[in-house]
C-alpha cells in the first residue's frame, strides 16, 4: 500500500486533443473498468472476459477513486 481503489469511475471531460472527434469538452462520461490484452483468441472472439490478462481498475492496480 498505497493503493487507490475505485471501478466505478466518473466525471466531466475538461478537454480534447485535434485527433478526437467523438466527444465533446464539459461531456459527462464513464470509464469502463475491465481491463485485458485485447490481442488473445479470446479478446478477439469478443470474449475479453475470458482473457488471461483480465483485471479491473482498482483490484490488482490503482482505480479510479480520487479526490480533485
């Protein structure tokens, strides 16, 4: 320890590089907290659950919780 826990992670968007065209600055938005190599057989058959790597934000690595 420390540790930061925290998966259900929140917030406000402050802003945005040139390259990003799908949000928007002051957008209310949520992270989804599952985390996997994205590269194995079972990430690519959509199966990220499935994945050797998987883990959530907060269990084994810092999470979200914070304070501003």
């Amino acid at each position: 320890m420390p540790h930061t826990l925290g998966n259900d992670v929140a917030g406000e968007i402050v802003t945005v590089g040139a390259g990003v065209t799908n949000v928007v600055a002051a957008q209310k938005t949520l992270v989804n907290p599952t985390l996997s190599c994205g590269t194995c057989t079972a990430c690519a058959n959509g199966d990220d659950h499935l994945c050797r790597s998987y883990d959530v934000l907060g269990r084994k690595r810092n999470g979200g919780y914070a304070s501003s």
